[in-house]
C-alpha cells in the first residue's frame, strides 16, 4: 500500500475471486483506479461485471483476494464508512411507496445521520445541491415511481451525489433507456466527474459509447483481457474472444471515434478497417500529448496510411497510433528521444516523403523532432505545421501582453508550450525554408490527398 494519500489508488482490488455455487465469476482480477479516473467495465452477460461491483462496494466478500477504498480495506470498515467513500447506482431501483424524487435524494444522506437518522442543515444543504448538480429541482416533489427513465437515472446520480462519496460505481447506466437519454445521462456522468473530481467505475454494454466516454476501457470475462485506453482494448480479435462473436472495429467515415459493428455492416466506403491500410505510409506523423489524436483519425478516416513517432509507450498518441499507424516508433515512458530512434524517424519520413508536426509540447527530450523534420524539407520533403489553436493562442497572448493581435507572432503563441527554449528558433527555420501551415486536420487531408 502507498503511504502517499496523491499516490494511493481510490479503488484498488487485489488478486479478487468470487464463486457462486462453486461456479468461478470472477477469478484473480486484479484493477487499480486513480483518483478522479473515469473507467468503464465492457464483457458480455455474465462475464462478471455486476460482481466486481458488487465486490468494490462491499455488497460481496471475495472468495480470496482483497479490496481496498483510498487506502483502507473494506471489509474492515464500518457499513456507514464504507458508504462514504462509495456510493452505489444500481440498473434496477424502485420503492415500495409513493416517494417523492427528495425523499429518494434524502437516502443519500443515510450514512452521514448518525444512529438517530436526524437530518442537519448540512445534509439538506448536499440534497439541494445534489439536486442541482443533476438538473432535477424541478422534479423535487414528484413521485419517483412516475418518472421516465430518464429522469429516474438522474435522481439516482443525486442520490449518489448526495452520499457525498468520492467513488461512484455505476451497473449498466444507460440500460433500458433512448439514445437521447443515455447520451444525456453520460455527458451528466462525464461533467460530475470533470467538474468535482469523482472517482467512477460504470458496468455497460454499448461499446461505441463507452469508447466515446470512457478514457479507460476494461474488458472481463471472468478475468481481465484487457485494460487500457480504447484504441488498445477494442481490437477485433479481443472483442471477437470476448463475446463469441466477430466484430470489426474501426473509423466510420466522418466520427472521430473508434467504432464497433458487424462484419457484414462494415461495407466498403463506409467504415475504415484498421488492419486495410497499404504498406506504403503517405506521410510520417511526429506527435505527443495527446497532439496528434483527431490527426491521426482523419488519416485513417481518409484512407491516407501513416507512420507515427517517435512516441512514449503510454502516452495517449502512442496508444492510437500502436492501432490505426502502420508503423510506430515507440520509446520507454518519460524518456526522451533516443538516437536510435531519432534515426528510424528519419528513415519513415524519407519513406513517406511528407512530415506532419503536431502542436505537440516542446521539450528537451524531443527538441531533435524539430531538427530532423527541417532536413528533411532541407532534402526536398514536404513539411506541414498544424497549428490548430493558433489563433486562440495569440488571443489569449494578445490579452497577457496587452498589445494588439497583429504584435503577437506566431511564434510567440508556439512559445506557450516551448519548454526547451529552442522550439521558436527551429520552428522560424521551418518557416524560413517554406514549410506549409496547417490549421486544421482536414486542411492537411486536403493536402495529403492532392
């Protein structure tokens, strides 16, 4: 266990088995989140989602292995404790008796009341804001029972919000509602982890959307397949494995989001199959920091098949472009660009003929990206710089500095993420040796495709 409260996982199960009647459901999974992460659990019926749950919650004790909430094992803390530090919204809910939607808010509260269950001025204060927060004032003295699903799954993240815990488990969410509800229900879900830094782990089912949500994907079936950001874990052959079922994965023309259908639904100029591209790259991308994401699923949109890199294993550019590149130049996490990979980058470049440099940060680390895209021009390549944020970068320059837009150059805005010192000076040279200026990822389609 890590002594450090910024460092101890908020949720942590260690080596966890559970077995109803001697039949395995979950078995030595083992799943750490950090606080304020934002993850999804994906697998098929009963491949052990709702007991994982039911597992970090308390709800079930492992048949061996153990939990632990921000620190603390669980089975040791008291049932009231245990429930502020993790709240629970259930698929199912429902009440015997005409609540209103404030009684059922009021629950949440339960655990901070004490043995007389009396509610203070503060815990009315954390219904109303609960209430608030999830835009359902307005349905404050309605019955419960008579409310839409919709409005039934918003009055039960006030509930949750209102038990003031800083876990929030989640089974199905979006189970049995309309797309517009269960898109309004996860922006909801994603603002309420964005805005107070909850910890949330939600069991679903739709893959598309969990990919659209969910930074962290985990995919069970009765033990961990996978665990990482969606470009890693939604994989033909993992998801194929997982539900006895193929499936293809890729881009739909014009989204920006890895999409999941069936084989005989991915027809041809509709869908983008990551594993479709040529051989021959048409250009070489150099990004970091998450800089080179919406680039690299318009490339594979358009058809246009790339290289990328050199990239940290672990950084978010890595991890897509490990899926939809036909090439990645990888280096250990937090190290910088050795030379060896400073020399392969240069020999994809020459390949492909054309270089895109990502508004990736700048640091001493990767500074020789920018020196070994200038060659490259040098040598007759066709360089592009996407500045995508550009303009709201001198705005916002405009306005610290108190000068005008047109005092504020370019490069003083590509100063805002120069932490080398160096990256101004290489990038005037590209500039000076005619190095063309992008301002959108379409625009360098545009280019590409010509």
């Amino acid at each position: 266990m890590c002594d450090d409260p910024d460092l101890t996982p908020a949720l942590a199960l260690e080596g966890v088995s559970f077995a109803y009647a001697g039949a395995a459901v979950v078995r030595d999974v083992t799943l750490r989140l950090r606080r304020g992460e934002m993850v999804a659990l994906l697998g098929p019926n009963g491949a052990g989602k709702s007991t994982l749950l039911k597992l970090a919650s308390g709800i079930l004790r492992p048949g061996n292995g153990m939990v632990r909430v921000e620190g603390a094992e669980l089975r040791r803390l008291a049932r009231d404790a245990a429930a502020r530090r993790v709240a629970v919204v259930p698929q199912d809910f429902a009440v015997q008796f005409a609540y209103t939607v404030r009684q059922v808010v009021e629950l949440g509260r339960m655990p901070h009341m004490g043995a007389w269950s009396v509610a203070r001025a503060a815990d009315r204060a954390a219904v109303d804001a609960a209430l608030a927060a999830t835009n359902t004032r307005t349905l404050a003295e309605r019955v419960f029972n008579e409310l839409s699903g919709g409005e039934r799954q918003r009055v039960l993240l006030a509930l949750a919000l209102a038990q003031d815990a800083p876990i929030v488990l989640l089974d199905e969410p979006t189970a049995h509602l309309d797309i517009r509800h269960q898109i309004e229900t996860l922006d909801l879900l994603r603002r309420l982890n964005r805005e107070r830094g909850i910890t949330v782990l939600a069991a679903l089912h739709d893959l598309n959307l969990a990919s659209r949500y969910f930074p962290r994907l985990v995919l069970i079936r009765t033990t961990v397949l996978a665990d990482g950001p969606p470009a890693q874990v939604l994989r033909d052959d993992l998801l194929s494995r997982a539900y006895d079922i193929p499936v293809r994965v890729g881009i739909l023309r014009g989204e920006e989001h890895l999409s999941i259908v069936p084989p005989a639904f991915a027809g041809a100029g509709r869908m983008i199959h990551l594993a479709d591209n040529p051989p021959v790259a048409r250009v070489h991308v150099l990004a970091g920091g998450g800089s080179g994401e919406l680039l690299m699923r318009a490339l594979a949109d358009a058809g246009l098949p790339f290289t990328a890199g050199p990239l940290n294993a672990g950084d978010t550019d890595h991890a897509l472009a490990e899926r939809l590149a036909i090439q990645t130049l990888a280096e250990p996490p937090y190290a910088p660009v050795s030379a060896q990979g400073l020399a392969a980058a240069r020999d994809l470049m020459r390949a492909a003929g054309a270089v895109v440099v990502c508004p990736m940060p700048i640091g001493s680390g990767n500074l020789a990206l920018l020196d070994a895209a200038l060659d490259a021009h040098r040598a007759g390549l066709s360089v592009i710089l996407l500045e995508p944020t550009l303009e709201p970068a001198r705005l916002a320059l405009s306005a610290k500095l108190g000068v005008s837009e047109n005092e504020v150059s370019t490069l003083a805005a590509i100063a805002a993420r120069d932490f080398s010192g160096g990256a101004a000076e290489r990038y005037a040279a590209l500039a000076e040796a005619g190095a063309t200026w992008a301002g959108s990822q379409g625009e360098i389609v545009g280019l590409l495709s010509r």
